[in-house]
C-alpha cells in the first residue's frame, strides 16, 4: 500500500497487524478503508479496516468470542 498521507505510525499498525494474521489460513485479507484508503488522513487519523475471514472462522469467533469492533491506542 502506498499512501502519501500514510504516517509512520500507521505503517507500523497495519505492518503489526498483518505480522498477527498472515499465517493464518482461516483469515483471508485484511481492507483498509476510511480516511487512510481514500487519502485524506492525517498523523492523528486511526486506521479503520476489516479482518476478513473464512465462514468457518466467522462462526467459530461469533459462538466463541462474539463479534466487535474496537479501538486500540
């Protein structure tokens, strides 16, 4: 991904969080979307994504864990 607005802070999140999930065969991609993919971040902005997973997982998590979204700092 190559965003001018992209701050280092934000290539770290998204390098982080593709280093958690890639060898995992039950998570499919990670999208990012928001301010980020459309090029109107700036230093300040959160990264907004969505973890896509496999059926299998999806309902394996909503049994399990149960399904949010959050926001870490």
């Amino acid at each position: 991904m190559k965003n001018q607005n992209m701050s280092s802070n934000h290539r770290k999140a998204i390098d982080e969080l593709v280093r958690l999930h890639e060898d995992d065969p039950s998570k499919l991609a990670l999208v990012i979307c928001g301010s980020l993919a459309t090029g109107r971040a700036r230093e300040t902005s959160d990264v907004d994504l969505y973890l896509i997973v496999t059926d299998e997982e999806f309902e394996r998590t909503r049994a399990t864990d149960g399904c949010f979204y959050g926001s870490w700092d």
